[in-house]
C-alpha cells in the first residue's frame, strides 16, 4: 500500500498536469514558482486534513490552489461559492 506522501505527490503530479485555476479564488496559478512562493501550486483539501483525516489522500477531496490561498482559508469548513465568472459585466 503507498504511503500518504506517496499518494499525495501523485495527485498533486496529477492536478499540475491538469493547470487549473486556484480553487478558492478562480485565479490563475504559475505552476512553475518555487513552493515556498505565496502565488505558488499547493493541494488544498476540500474537507481539511484535521476534521477528515480519512480524506487526506483521496483524489476527489484534493484541488489545485495558491500556497496564500490556501493557507488564509486555514482549516474552515467548505463553503461552496457561486463560481468562477466567465466574464466581467
């Protein structure tokens, strides 16, 4: 069986490859910054790591996000927004 940071390189492998905007803020992400850049690609959990511990690896509870991003939203609980505008009105 993989290790967790096993699975979560490969996932995090699998949402680079797919160069998606940042989940929390609909911007888009350089996925080629260094990590420890505050604009830079990191896994955010939909369901935090510290009330779903059971989550943590599973493919379909991890999203491409801004390390800032990421780290603001901290581990509150998910609350969907209305989405990404398609365009400014």
């Amino acid at each position: 069986m993989p290790s967790k940071t096993h699975s979560l390189r490969k996932i995090g492998e699998q949402l680079k490859a797919q160069r998606r905007p940042c989940w929390i803020c609909g911007q888009r992400i350089d996925y080629l910054l260094p990590h420890d850049d505050l604009e830079a690609f990191t896994i955010e959990h939909i369901h935090p790591r510290s009330t779903h511990p059971q989550l943590e690896s599973d493919p379909a509870n991890c999203v491409a996000a801004h390390a800032s991003c990421n780290k603001r939203r901290g581990n509150s609980a998910y609350r969907p927004g209305l989405g990404v505008r398609s365009r400014e009105w």
